[in-house]
C-alpha cells in the first residue's frame, strides 16, 4: 500500500505481481447509484449509515467493539518465529524459485499447444512440412532457419539431411533413433578419439561411414551405423551412465567393450599418465598468459612513451 505524503491523493495498493488493487464502488441495491457511506466510531461501538441520494435508500450496520483481555507477553514468540516464518533471502529465494516454476510451466503450456498443433498439421500432410523458426536437425546437429527444413514423422531435418534421406544416401530413422549410429562428435565424446584418427580408420576400412553429401556433392556430415559396424562399435546405451563425466571415467572400460573390436585399436590412459597431460596442459596455458601479458605490458609502455 502507498500513502500519499500530502494528502492530496487516495491511497492505493498493488499485488505482488504489479496488478494494482482497484476497489469496486458500492451500489444501491433498488437503483443500482452510487452510494454515500457515513461512519461513526466511539471505544464502544461503530455505525455505519449508507445512503443512496437518488432512491432514498438507507440502511444502518452497527458493530459493537469487543476488547480482549491481554495475554501477556508470549515467551515461545522468537522461537516460532525462527521455526514458521521465513527470513528475508529465504522469502526472496521461494519467490524467485515460485516465480520460475510459473514460468517453465507457462513454457511447457506453449509448446504442448506447438506440438499440438503441429501434429495436427502432420495429420493433414503425412509426407511433412516447412517449419516457422529456428529448429535444430536431428541428424547433423546444425540449427535451421525458418523454411529452411522439414518435419515429418521422423522429426525436424534441414534440407540437405531430407535431401540424403530422399535420394538413399542414409535411411530415415537415424532422425528419430540416435542411441544407433554414432557422429563424429560422439566418437570424441564416448571414445577421445581425433578426427585424424577416424579418417585414419576409415581409409584403412576399419570403420565405416555413411556419407551425407551437399545436395550430391561434398561431404556435409558423416554417421558411423553400429549396423555397419557390428562387433565393433557396442550400442550407445551399452555407454550409458548415470554419475556426471564420461562414462570410462566411472566403469572399466575393458568390461564394458568386452567383445569389441574397438578395444584393440585402443589405449586405456593410466590416471598417472591423464594427471601429467592435464599439468603439461595447465603448463602450456600459463606460459601462453604470460607471453599475453608482457605483450600487452610491451605495448601499454609504447603508448605511453608516444604520448
């Protein structure tokens, strides 16, 4: 609530979320005119006349003041508090913790009714559509324009993927299943290995990929099927795990690719030798902040010397 100062104004009061609080006038119940209200307060009792200037109505409330006996102090008072009420950075913590529940849940509204409509559009056009927005393909990984990809019931694709899809070159389900191929990226992720490396094994055919070229020429992206690859590539859910960091990181990955060509093409780092690479590292970076900052202290005295 705010009060003006001067007096000059009416006070007025807002909810939490900036709504302002705006009192309904009170009508006379035969004419349905503005009323005017009277009060009248004493230590024993208050009258309340209410009168309507166009009809005559009246009508008069009273209310008789009930004093209540004192309690005393409440000994418990801070203790329950402490225990009941919220401090202030905890109130603001639940509110803005509320606040963003409201929000996700206002999101997730939005895009049930998006998908809602979208699989209502699907269900008129079976063979698939352009989308309004940015999208992400399912098979590349590279975000998408509005008009510049396709959705259908394998999921959302940009063109040059639909186009691979359309002319054979890689079938449609790599869009809607993933755990059964893997992309570059993966291989790094799941595996560490380089690029060198899987164009290395590629040109000795030790791994095979199926190639999504650009609109018929290049390469745009390359999938290794665990289809093409059995007995040497495991399934993508063998990999999972449910701790954060890799997978290896948690499981003997002897164990786990027991029976797997991979392995033999492998080498597992001993945690000595993965401590020494991530120091030589950390090495490597401060010399290079170093060499940053004398440079920067080189041209710094330069341009004071000019001045």
């Amino acid at each position: 609530m705010y009060d003006c100062t001067n007096n000059c104004m009416p006070r007025r009061a807002f909810f939490s979320n900036g709504e302002e609080w705006r009192p309904k006038p009170e009508l006379c119940p035969n004419c349905r005119s503005p009323v005017e209200k009277k009060i009248e307060d004493d230590d024993k009792r208050s009258v309340t006349t209410t009168t309507c200037v166009k009809c005559g109505y009246a009508n008069t409330e009273e209310y008789e003041w009930t004093h209540k006996k004192d309690e005393g102090i409440d000994q418990n008072f801070a203790a329950d508090r402490d225990r009941f009420c919220l401090t202030e950075e905890e109130g603001q913590k639940y509110y803005e913790m509320k606040s963003g529940m409201e929000r996700m849940g206002k999101l997730m509204e939005e895009i049930k009714e998006k998908d809602k409509a979208r699989d209502e559009k699907l269900k008129a056009n079976p063979k698939g559509f352009h989308l309004d927005g940015s999208y992400t393909c399912a098979i590349c990984g590279q975000h998408t324009q509005s008009g510049d990809n396709w959705y259908d019931k394998y999921g959302v694709k940009c063109l040059v993927c639909q186009k691979a899809i359309d002319e054979g070159e890689i079938p449609a389900i790599l869009a809607k299943d993933k755990n059964i191929w893997y992309s570059r990226y993966d291989l790094d992720s799941n595996f560490n290995l380089k690029g060198p490396t899987v164009g290395k094994w590629m040109r000795m055919g030790i791994l095979k990929a199926r190639t999504v070229s650009h609109y018929g020429k290049g390469v745009h992206t390359e999938l290794f099927l665990v289809e093409d690859n059995k007995g040497f590539l495991p399934p993508k859910k063998l990999l999972e795990t449910k701790g954060g960091g890799k997978w290896y990181q948690h499981r003997d990955p002897f164990k786990v690719l027991k029976g797997y060509k991979i392995m033999d093409y492998m080498r597992v780092v001993p945690p000595e030798e993965m401590k020494a690479r991530e120091e030589e590292k950390k090495k490597k970076w401060e010399e290079r902040r170093t060499r940053q900052e004398h440079i920067k202290r080189l041209r710094d005295s330069k341009k004071r010397k000019r001045k």
